[in-house]
C-alpha cells in the first residue's frame, strides 16, 4: 500500500482551490448576458426654443461651448415689458394708502373712545346716543379701509409676479448641461412661438441600446450593472482597452416582429468622452446569479 507523501496534501489544496476558482469564473460567465452591436447615442438632448414670438436681441452661445441648465443663452426684446415689470416694482413700494388708513383708524378710534369716556357718568349724557353710534361706524369704516389697503397691496405683489414671470418668456435658457451642437438663429432675426434657437446635447450620459433574446430578458432587471466596450470597426480597427459602466433603464415590454428580440438599453456615464455617439459597442450585462437560479426553477 503507497502512503501519500506530506507534500501531497498541500498541492491537493491548491488544486482544488485553482478548480473552485475556474468554476467560480466560469458560472460567472454564464451569468453575463453579451449583447452584440449595440447602438450609442445620447441619453439628453434639446432643441431649446422660443417661448413667444419676437425679435432676438441676444444669442449668447456659439457651436461647440459648454452650457449649464438654466443658463441665459438668449433673449427677445423686452424693454416694453422691463418697463411694465418697474412700474409693478414702484406700485409694491408704495404704502401712503396702508399708512394713512392707519392714521385715521387711529383718530376715529380716540374720538369714540372719547366720547365713550364723557358719557361714562350715567347721570350726565354728554354726547347722544346717535353721536356715539356714528363715532363708533367711524372707527369700524377706517378698520375696513386699512384691510382694503393692504388688500390692494397684496394685488400689487402680484401684478409685481405677473410682470416678472411674464419677463422670463423672453429669456431662452438652457434646460440641460451639456454641448451647443447647433445655432440656427442669431441677433435681430425674428422668431415665432416654438422656432428652434440652439440644440445641446449632454455627451457625458449617453444610452447604448441592443437587443436580447426573450430568454435572457426573463433574467434582467432595470437596475442591473453593465459593462460597455467598443467593438472594431473600419473606423477604430483597434478597439482601445477600454471599459464604461452603467446600468439598465429601460426593457421593452413586447417581442420586435422583425428579429423576434427585446429591445433593451442602459445609461452609461461616459467619464473620459471616448464613448461617441454612432459607434458600435458590446454590452456585459451582470444580473446576479441567484435571480437566473430562480428564473430556470420556474
């Protein structure tokens, strides 16, 4: 009978544990699902127009200059409504109306109070009755006139609001970050409501989109890490080592007639911009394991 040596034992281990982690690789792999030929595109993209007909008294924006969301990148003429938006201003700043009801609360209200005092002696009627109860109507008209005040007032701060809202039709801001691709207007060309001024595209956040077989879309899930790699072309013979992540958005819910396949696609951050819109990648998806576990039980 052949004892094993000592030195067996350890080489055993490591060969198992070579194994574990070969089939450890391997499951991993079948738990990614590749997705060939898959479109790029941006994810965020805007052709920012006119609110209202006018004439364009700024474009402040060239092709190729990075903006940020809300950023002034044009504007109508407004002095008409500039003017109106002042006018609204000096109405809120004014109060003599609020103020001088006040004043003559005041004095209505001690002529009562007055008058109150000299008939305090029931034996003595200084003032009648009638007297009193028009002092009192008085006093009570001049409240009301400090409430019609400060409600004329409050309609001021709104017509200030109006005006001011009103103003911001004629400024065109940009509803995204990102790149002026094209300028299709520019300084006292008149526009109408809804012509295209600019259009900006976010490249930093762009959509890959490919199609899975109906099997392998059972095991995903919006949510799902991927991993995105250019493919070779005539164009880029030599696919750079490159890798991008991200994560599933969208699944299409029926079967494309054509191919019989779901359409799928992912947001992908493009952190060094060498992900271009028009070329053609391979898209990993990782569903974990446990969930195509569950699927094929099923």
């Amino acid at each position: 009978m052949i004892k094993p040596s000592k030195l067996a034992a350890p080489a055993l281990s490591l060969l198992l544990s070579a194994l574990t982690l070969t089939g450890s690789a391997a499951a991993q792999d079948r738990n990614v699902i590749t997705v060939d030929n898959c479109s790029i595109t941006p994810l965020y993209s805007a052709k920012v127009a006119s609110d209202r007909p006018g004439v364009l008294e700024l474009v402040s924006v060239e092709e190729g200059d990075q903006v940020k969301a809300g950023q002034l990148i044009g504007r109508l003429r407004d002095d008409l409504v500039q003017a109106a938006v002042e006018t609204a201003r000096k109405h809120t700043e004014n109060d003599i109306d609020i103020r001088l009801a006040e004043k003559t609360n005041e004095v209505a209200e001690a002529e009562h109070e007055q008058a109150v005092q000299a008939n305090i002696n029931p034996n003595l009627q200084v003032v009648t009755r009638y007297e009193l109860r028009r002092l009192k109507l008085s006093a009570e008209q001049t409240a009301l006139q400090i409430e019609q005040a400060e409600h004329e007032a409050a309609i001021k701060n709104l017509e200030l609001q109006e005006a001011t809202e009103r103003l911001k039709e004629y400024q065109i801001e940009s509803p995204l970050s990102g790149m002026i691709v094209r300028r299709y207007k520019t300084e006292g060309e008149a526009v109408q409501q809804g012509t295209e001024i600019v259009e900006v595209v976010d490249y930093n956040t762009l959509k890959v989109e490919g199609f899975v077989d109906v099997t392998d879309s059972w095991n995903i899930r919006p949510g799902d890490p991927v991993v995105v790699r250019l493919e070779e072309s005539a164009v880029l013979p030599k696919r750079p080592d490159l890798s991008f992540n991200g994560k599933i958005r969208f699944i299409d819910g029926a079967v494309t007639p054509v191919t019989q396949r779901i359409r799928v696609w992912a947001e992908v951050q493009n952190d060094r911009n060498f992900l271009l819109p028009g070329l053609r990648a391979t898209m990993e998806i990782q569903p974990p394991a446990d969930r195509q576990n569950e699927t094929a039980t099923r």
